[in-house]
C-alpha cells in the first residue's frame, strides 16, 4: 500500500451532510488530523441512484480526493459502503473504508435478544449488504432493514425536529418494533442527525448504532499500523467542497456540527 505521508490529510465523502456525523466522530477520536470533506451536493439522494451512476460519483470523488493528497479515505455513506466501496477499495493505492462493516460490528455487540433493526437507504436496503454482514458475523441473528427515503431530505434541509420527521420516525420505525428489535443500527450517515427523536419514540429498550465511532477507530487502526498519524503540532487544517448548493451545506451544517466549517468551496467534478 503506498502512503503518501503522515501530515497529508483524510478524505471524507457523503452525498451532502450526512457524512459530517463521521466528522464529528473524527473531531472526537482523532482531533489533530487534517481532514478534506466532499459533500456531492448535486447528486443528493444517493439512495434513490442506480449502482452505475453511484460507481461513477464514487470514482469522480475518490480521484478528486487523491488529487489533493489525502493518506486514506472515509467513504462517509451508509449507501457506497453497501454497494460500491467493496468493489472498489482495492483499486486505488492508499486505505479506503466505509462505514458498513463497522456498523454491523457494532451491533453484533450490542445486541442481547438477537434481534437487529437496520435503518438505511433504499439502495442499502436493495442491497442487503448489512443483512450479510451481520449474518457472517453471527448466522443466528435475525435482521429487518427498513428503507427510509424520506430521511435524507428531512436532514439535508434541517428539518430535524418537524412535525414531518416525527411523522416519518413513526412510519419507519414502528414496523420494526413491532419485530421486538432490541438494537437498531442508524445505517445511513445522515440518520444520527435523527437520533435523539428516534430515540424518543423507540424508548430505552433499543439500544441506537451509529456505525461512525467504529468507523473511526477501524481508522486509528490502520494509521497506527504504518504509524501515519499527523506529527504537526499546528492547528489542523478542514476543508470542505461541495458540487451542488454551498450556502444550503454551510448553513444546515454549521447548524449540526458547529462553527468547523467555516468555508464552503463549490467545485464541479463533471
Ligand atoms: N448519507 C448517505 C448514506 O449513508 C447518503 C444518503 C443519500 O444521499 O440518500 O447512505
């Protein structure tokens, strides 16, 4: 595996501001890396796009990232870590992880009554992708996915609070209770921004998964491994680009992460 230096940055991708949960876990875990964010505002929802127009986003991203240097990337999306990031990891010269397999990790942990929900998109879900994972973790878990389209839409305006989420909460999550999940895994990036009204609605008897923790430290791993942490002692630089909307980026972001995003930079990749 070539790496490119230990100060180079992370990239970081999603759709929109779904990814910046990871950010936030990145913020937390690894608080001294330089970090570049991509945010494909222009083909925001990815859970509704077929595998081919995914594959190519990905690849655009991915050789956008690397023309900037990064030392690894996080595919930030519940959606690519399902259907293209398997397909394409071992194409390209540095680390490149999702955030699916940690997921299922998680859960697999968490679980006590062997009963696992999954929230995610509609091409995740297509996919099957976290049935599989768990499965091959432990074949005697029971999983049901629910596709929830109208997340991404909630959260990428800053809907998070409004009577439509509460609604669409409500929609989605009921037909899982009523599975008696005991864990439910927030499979999408963006769905965390719901977490504390999911939360509300399914009570303490489940237990939510936000697979961007694990994420972060499958992350510590690999760059402790070749020992790639940033050495600078510096303020670390954080960039973000979007190839859609910026002022809707900046504002819904700074809402959810705060003031670490200071500037947003359109570029078009096409
Ligand atoms: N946040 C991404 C995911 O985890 C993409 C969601 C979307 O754009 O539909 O799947």
């Amino acid at each position: 595996m070539l790496y490119l230096g230990n100060n180079y940055p992370i990239g970081i991708f999603d759709s929109g501001v779904g990814g910046l949960t990871v950010v936030r876990s990145l913020l937390d875990q690894l608080p001294g890396e330089h970090f570049i964010y991509f945010g494909d505002t222009a083909h925001v929802p990815y859970g509704s796009k077929e595998q081919h127009q995914l594959f190519a986003y990905a690849r655009d991203i991915i050789a956008f990232l690397i023309s900037k240097k990064v030392k690894a990337i996080v595919v930030a999306c519940g959606t690519h870590s399902a259907v293209t990031v398997p397909h394409l990891k071992n194409d390209y010269p540095i680390p490149i992880l999702g955030v699916l397999k940690a997921g299922a990790r998680s859960v697999v942990r968490t679980t006590h009554n062997g009963k696992i929900g999954v929230v995610a998109t509609s091409a995740t879900v297509k996919s099957q992708a976290y049935t599989s994972e768990i499965l091959q973790l432990n074949k005697d878990l029971q999983v049901f996915e629910q596709a929830c389209p109208r997340f991404v839409p909630l959260v990428e305006s800053g809907q998070i609070d409004s009577d439509d989420s509460l609604q669409a909460i409500k929609e989605y999550i009921q037909p899982l209770l009523d599975r008696q999940i005991d864990s439910l895994v927030l499979g999408c990036t963006h769905y965390p921004f719901l977490a504390p009204q999911i939360k509300n609605y399914v009570g303490e008897g489940v237990a939510l998964v936000d697979p961007s923790c694990e994420t972060i430290e499958e992350l510590k791993a690999i760059l402790a491994a070749q020992d790639m942490f940033n050495q600078e002692t510096g303020n670390p630089t954080r960039e973000f680009y979007v190839s859609g909307q910026d002022d809707s980026f900046y504002n819904v972001g700074r809402l959810l992460i705060g003031d670490i995003i200071d500037q947003v930079q359109k570029i078009n990749l096409d």
